[in-house]
C-alpha cells in the first residue's frame, strides 16, 4: 500500500527522495542535456555534469553526485543553495583520485557554511596541514593551484610544487607556508617572496597587495624589485603604487632599466614628473579639438644632391598632438590648451621629412589677434636653428605673420648648416626687430599692415613706431640731465 509519504516494503518504511536529490541523479543521468533555467542552482549541477561528459570524466561524475547527495545527507544546504558552492564541489570531484578519504566517511559537525567547506576539503585531499588560504582555490579556474594544494595535503614540500612562478628558496617555500588566510595564491606568492627576501611584515603586505601580484612575466627583473622594496622596514602604499606602475611603464619601454644603484627618493621623483607626463597624455587622448585659425599651412620642397627634404609648417588642433608635440619637443605647449580652444592662439609645428625619418624643428606660437608670432622654441625651449628660422621666415611672409620674439639664432662661427635653402623672396625682417617686445608693455599694438595713401605712397608703420620709439628714449635721456 502506498502513501504520499512513505512505502511500505516487508514492514519497514522507506522514506521518498528528496527533490533534490531526484534533481541531482536527472542531471547525473542526462549530462548531455540542460533542461532548466539559467540562473538556478538546477541549472548550475546540470552545467557541471556536462563539463564531465567525456567517458575519462565517468569517475569524475560519480563522485560528483555522491559529493552533493552526501552534503544533502549532512544537512549542508546553504552550501547547496550556492552557485559558487557547486562549482566548487565540481572542482573538488575533478581531483577525486587523489582522495585521501572517502566522502562517505565525512561528519558534518557545523552549522556555518564556511566551516563545512573548509572541513569537507581538508577530509579529501588532507593528510598533511595545508595553508588555508589555499582553499579558496577550489572556487577558481586554475587547476595547477588546486593540484598544489593536493600535492601539499598528502604531504610533498612546497620545493615539489609544479609551474611555481618564482624562484623558490628555503626561505620562501618556508615562508610561502605562512601566508595569511586571506590572500589570493598570487598575493602569497609575493608575500613569501618579499618575507623570504628579508622584508617587514609590513612591506611584505605592501608588496603582496600591489601590482605586483598581477603577473609573473619578466619574473627576474621584478625580482630586483622585490628585494629593492624589502630593504625598506616601511613605505606609503599608495606612493609604492605610482612607483611600481613607474617602473613596470618604463620596463616596457626600456628593457635595460634597472634597479641598481637606486634610492627611494629618487624613485619618487622621477615617478612623480613621469605621472605629470602621464596625466597629461591621458587627458589629450580623451581631449578637446578646435578649428583651423585660418592660417594656412606651408610647404617648401628641397633638393640637395640626391636628397630631397620637405619642410612643413603644420598646425596642431587637438589635444593629443598638442601634447604630443610637447613631449617629443621637451617644453610645455600642452599648456596652452585652453587658448586653443578659446581661439586667441594657434600653435604650428615646423617638420622636416626626409625618407622615412620626420625631426621637429619648431614649434610657434602665433597670437589670432594680432597675428604675432609671439613665440617660436626648439627642443628643450632652445632657440631655433637657421634651418627652422628660413623657414618660419618664408612662411610668414606667405601669411603676413610679424615675427615678434625675443629668441634670436646666432649662429656659432664656422657653422656648417646641412640645407641652404634659396634666398630668394624671403622674408627679412628690419632691424631691430627683437627689440621689440621689451616696449610691449609701455606702448600699444599697431596693426603692422602696409597701407597707401592717394598719391601712391606707401608708408611703413613699423619704422614710424621705430622713430617714436627713438624720440621718447632721447627725450628721457634728454630730461636726466
């Protein structure tokens, strides 16, 4: 006679299964197949059993379902309710080879889903203590970690670990023995190997939750780091940050750097003048643009032998070049960002091309109002040689630009200029014109434009200011005595 409940067989009474366990032997028995929604704990055994669907994987599965229905039996059901739980499980079934026990055997004997867990791991694999935080290596991916923790539970040294990323010593496999709980495997590694190395708790700590234990790549350089670090007992982490995203930057770049001969403040420093740099990019890259000033550009081409050269004068409208142009130039043009984009200045950069090889000469400065060449700077804010002067000269002429510097070329004796470019129809300004700016502030800007009288005169503004400009320093002088 049957019941809802039970069924009655030779006068015992034999208690129905479970739904959960009908759930666990339908996915067990229909691995190929998910029938349940995304999402559900249902859905997630189902997904586990057909990562095992291979005929190798047969013994991999059953202990898959007897872990589940063992852990049902135990009254686990926060761990079986979890999805993080149950991939776990599967993992920890993937290895049931290397059992030391049978999970029959095991005894639930807590009622926090944490205990259980870390009890049900150290029965399979634990003959041998085992760190603890190398249990949480069951919720990853990374398979080699979990073998790890199987080859130390049945009691191999940590020198017997296999792919370890680092080089082992007595002293960090010791180490490696003591990491705190809660780190992640590659934090461990670290900390073992800045304790092992002679760091403090404290740098230790440092160094285990820094980027460093991002990656094991170039593993004998950033081992110079380490031990770098560890002579230091304490260091500002966030300072430690900069310093090592610093380093890693400049690596990248330059491979012969090296740690060798270095001191911490002057790490800092250069750390600190890179991120300006860096801060500086990274906003030009997501940075403004702003339009043509109407100037235009300008292009000489010169042939020299069997060599041509182009020369160009190019102007900079956004962001990223301006930086750009600063960086390779060594000054500070990005700075002038802001008067870009309100239009009261325009920069141009003054190249020269040749084969597959581009040399920035110059870069200008040209004020929209009055159309000055305000400024014009080679590398390192050095004057511009004769070869980016007869150029600006040139192009200054073609676009009716004043050329209204201070910073004069004078050429070194008996200097040998690579490219003398034609003199005809250049621009030559009168003299003294660099004498100029120092009145700026005492007189006002005159529109420098030639205009023509009636009678076909023409009258050249620059040489009246010259003269006015006589007149009040003779008169000065003149009323001293």
């Amino acid at each position: 006679m049957k019941t809802n409940e039970t069924t009655l067989t030779h006068g015992f009474a034999k208690k129905q299964k479970s739904a959960f366990t009908l759930l666990v032997e339908r996915a067990y028995a229909n691995y190929l197949n998910s029938t349940s929604n995304s999402g559900t704990i249902a859905y997630t055994i189902e997904s586990c059993f057909a990562t095992m669907k291979n005929v190798q994987h047969t013994s991999k599965r059953r202990a898959f379902r007897g872990l589940l229905l063992h852990l049902e039996s135990q009254g686990c059901y926060a761990l079986l309710r979890n999805e993080s739980s149950i991939y776990a499980f599967a993992n920890i079934a993937s290895f049931s080879s290397k059992f030391v026990n049978e999970i029959e055997q095991w005894k639930n004997t807590s009622i926090e889903a944490e205990t259980q867990m870390s009890a049900i791991i150290k029965h399979c694999f634990a003959k041998y203590e085992v760190p603890e935080f190398l249990e949480n290596v069951f919720y990853g991916e990374n398979k080699v970690h979990m073998y790890w923790y199987v080859q130390l539970g049945r009691g191999d040294s940590v020198s017997k670990l296999g792919g370890f990323p680092i080089k082992l010593t007595k002293k960090i496999a010791f180490e490696f023995r003591n990491v705190p709980e809660n780190y992640a495997v590659t934090q461990a590694i670290r900390w073992a190997q800045a304790k092992g190395l002679g760091a403090s708790d404290t740098m230790a700590e440092t160094l285990s939750w820094s980027t460093l234990s991002e990656t094991f790549e170039n593993e004998s350089f950033w081992q110079t780091v380490v031990l770098f670090f560890s002579k230091y007992d304490k260091l500002p982490f966030d300072k430690v940050q900069e310093v090592l995203f610093y380093i890693k930057e400049t690596f990248v770049t330059n491979e012969g750097f090296t740690m060798k001969g270095r001191t911490w403040d002057a790490l800092v420093k250069q750390s600190d003048e890179w991120h300006i740099e860096y801060y500086k990019k990274q906003e030009a890259i997501n940075g403004a643009q702003w339009k043509l000033s109407g100037i235009n550009e300008f292009r000489k081409c010169v042939t020299v032998g069997d060599e041509t050269f182009d020369y160009s004068v190019i102007e900079l409208t956004n962001s990223e070049a301006l930086y750009e142009e600063g960086y390779e130039m060594s000054h500070c043009v990005a700075e002038y960002e802001y008067d870009c984009i309100e239009g009261i200045t325009a920069i141009f950069s003054i190249r020269k091309f040749s084969a597959a090889v581009v040399e920035r000469l110059a870069t200008i400065e040209v004020n929209l109002d009055t159309k000055y060449v305000e400024q014009a700077k080679a590398r390192c804010n050095e004057p511009i040689s004769a070869e980016a002067q007869e150029i600006l000269e040139k192009w200054a002429n073609t676009e009716k630009l004043i050329l209204n510097y201070e910073e004069v070329y004078i050429p070194p004796v008996n200097e040998n200029v690579n490219v003398n470019l034609p003199r005809e129809n250049a621009y030559v300004p009168p003299p003294y014109e660099h004498q100029v700016p120092q009145y700026q502030n005492e007189l006002p800007h005159y529109d420098r434009r030639d205009y023509h009288t009636d009678t076909g005169f023409e009258i050249d503004w620059k040489i009246v200011l010259y003269l006015f400009i006589f007149l009040v320093k003779t008169c000065s002088l003149l009323s001293r005595h």
